[in-house]
C-alpha cells in the first residue's frame, strides 16, 4: 500500500528546497528568463543542496536515481525517487528553468546512475552530464537514430548530429545515444558518455526558446569523436530481445521527475492565482459545490483536482521506482498527466486572471511559457499516449503504432 502522505524523513529536506526556492528561484526567475544563455552563477552556491536531493546510495554523486533492490528484501521504502519527485515540485514552484541550469542535475547524470557499472559511477561522480537524444530526423521516435558508434580497437567512433541538448554547453560530459549497426534496429542502439573537451564533438549553437529560458538548449556535431570503450552505458551485445529496454530504461526514473516538474508549476500558478482571485473579491468555498459558486470559483476547483491527480500520480512511479516495482506504465501516466494538466493549468490562470495575468508585473505568463516543455520534453504527450495504450493492450511497438 502507497501512503500518499510526505514521509516525515523528507520533511526536512522539502523544507530546504522550499527556502531555496523562496530565497534564490523565484525572486531571479525574471531576471534570467531576459537573460537567456546567462549561467546563473548564484547557482554555485545551491548545488550541495540539489545533489543531497539526488543521494541515493551507490548513485550518492551522479545526480541521478538508481533503481531500488527493495523488491528482494520485501521492505516498503521511500527512497531517492521519492525524495528528488519532492524537491523538484518545490524548486520548480521556484523556477523549472533554473532548476534545470544547477550543476549535476542533467539528464545525462540520471542515464548514468541508471545503467553505469561500479567503475563508471566513480569515474564520472562529481560530473555534470547532458543528455543528447534527439536528431534532426528522429525526435520522438528514439528508435529512428542515425547518430552511429563503430568499434576501432578500445574505441568507438562516433558520427551525427544532435539537437535540444538541455545543459549541452555547461555540461562537463554529455551521454550520447548512437546506433552500432543500422541494420538492426533499435536493439543496437546504445548510450555513450562524451567528454565536452573531446575533439570532433562540435557546439554549433544555442537555441532561443519560449519557456526555460533559464536553460541552455545545444545543438551538436558529431565528426570522427573517439571515445573509450569504456565509456558504453550497458552491455556492448546487441540483444533482439532487450537492448533498447535497457538503454530506454533511464526514462523510467526520469519521467517522473519531469513530472514533477509539470507539478510544481501548476502548483505556484493555482496558489498565484487564488491570491489574485482573493485580492478581487472571488472566494473559493471547499464546502459548496462548485456549481454554486461564482464561474472564477468553479473553474479554480476544476483545476486543483486536475492538479492533485496529477501529483499523486508522479508519487506513485516515484514510489514505485523506488520498490523495485516495474513502474514504465505509472511513469507515462504521470508524465502524461502532469504535462498537460500543467500546461492547461498555466494557461487558465493567466485567462482568470486577464490583463494581470498576460502582463510581466507578476510570474503567471512566464509560468504557461514554461509549462509547455513538460509536455513535450522526454516523450512527448502523443508517445506517452501511445506507450500507455500498448501496455494495456499488450501490444508491440510493431503492432501498435
């Protein structure tokens, strides 16, 4: 059974990502939303913070989460999925796109603690690692990558481009995904960590964005890069049977942290919006039926359900990722959920709000700006879609569509 209440040995730790967020996120949130591609250097400073959040045992370092071994031990915990789940909806009630800029806290760094043997945990523990998946011709269909590793010696060599790398600049590493044998499809793709300083891995620019602006986006260039064998995430062996579920088994842990993200937002929205609403005149009544109450009142209501589903929903693949429970179906409910519940959140309250919630003098349109990616980043709504109908219709990728 699943307590949906905050365990207490996380109390403190949410409280000190709500002061961080409080102190630091949200006052600078404009400030480096005009300043885009500013590194926010204040962010040094909280870094400590955000990889106590991330410590999770063997994966204590990396930034990430790994899976629990609870399921064989047959004890109930609240572990490091649960804990980051948490200080992420606090940090980014603060602000996503800075939350996103502090150091060891990328994607790459959730890959690594994911699949890395003991010896690359070490090698890379400390490291601020990126992610780049997707291409100029295969966006959400991870499957489709041409970016392609061919083995020379105790090296591989690898070729292609890769677009929307989130930290690719300020990254110290980025975990690439490439394929060993076109040929074979999906199996043969594999994820390999790229040190920035390597020769042939090429920045070629820095996108402008409409929300995260916080955020560095990258768009690389692959030309002959050698990287150690050593460096492969996972098994070399291309398996039929399992080879991309291994590599595609990072999004497991991380959706729900995007998830998480989506929650936060929504939640500094709907308590904005409930101020401005108060402020106006516009009480919102827990003890009528929404009906009763003026449309303002109503549709606000309508909004927090939305939002409670969604964050209990982000709790339960946090949950089960830390039990040891295959959660690839909770975590593209809550992906699914918390991405459009955000998004439609946002943009409702800046609609409620009217000239005051379009205007600059308060978070509300940065808020819809930002919401957006959650939607779209590690899957989009579609492919979340698409993964949850083929896991309750039991049907392959092939039949499915």
């Amino acid at each position: 059974m699943i307590n949906l209440e905050v365990p207490r040995k996380f109390t403190t730790l949410v409280d000190q990502a709500r002061q961080a967020a409080v102190a630091f996120l949200r006052p600078n949130s404009r400030k480096y939303d005009r300043a885009e591609h500013t590194y926010p250097k204040e962010l040094d400073t909280l870094a400590a913070l955000l990889d106590g959040l991330s410590a999770s045992g063997r994966g204590a370092g990396t930034g990430g989460v790994r899976r629990s071994s609870s399921k064989s031990s047959g004890k109930v915990v609240n572990g490091s999925n649960m804990s980051l789940a948490l200080g992420t909806m606090e940090m980014c009630w603060g602000d996503a796109g800075l939350l996103l800029s502090m150091p060891r806290q990328g994607l790459g760094n959730a890959a690594i603690a994911s699949v890395a043997d003991e010896s690359q945990l070490a090698r890379y523990k400390g490291k601020w690692a990126a992610m780049a998946i997707t291409e100029p011709d295969a966006g959400s269909d991870s499957g489709a990558i041409r970016a392609t590793a061919v083995r020379d010696g105790d090296f591989y060599v690898l070729n292609g481009e890769k677009i929307f790398v989130t930290s690719g600049e300020r990254a110290d590493c980025v975990v690439v995904w490439a394929t060993l044998d076109r040929t074979k499809g999906k199996a043969a793709i594999k994820s390999f960590v790229v040190d920035r300083d390597t020769p042939g891995f090429e920045l070629v620019r820095l996108e402008h964005k409409l929300g995260i602006r916080a955020s560095d986006t990258a768009h690389f260039r692959l030309d002959n890069v050698r990287v150690p064998a050593s460096n492969l995430l996972g098994s070399p062996e291309i398996l039929p049977d399992k080879g991309f579920a291994g590599v595609m088994q990072t999004f497991d842990n991380t959706r729900p942290l995007v998830a998480a993200m989506a929650v936060g937002i929504a939640r500094a929205a709907l308590e904005e919006t409930r101020g401005l609403l108060s402020s106006a005149g516009v009480a919102v009544d827990y003890d009528r039926p929404p009906s009763t109450q003026p449309a303002a009142a109503a549709a606000f209501l309508e909004m927090e359900s939305d939002y409670e589903s969604a964050y209990l929903l982000t709790l339960q693949a946090a949950w089960m990722a830390d039990n040891g429970k295959p959660n690839s179906l909770q975590a593209s409910y809550a992906k699914a959920k918390a991405g459009r519940s955000a998004t439609e959140i946002t943009l409702r309250c800046v609609e409620l709000c009217g000239s005051i919630g379009y205007a600059e003098t308060e978070l509300l349109e940065k808020w819809s700006r930002d919401a957006k990616i959650m939607d779209i980043f590690e899957g989009t709504q579609q492919i979340q879609q698409l993964i949850i109908a083929r896991r309750l219709l039991g049907k392959t990728s092939a039949q499915l569509k």
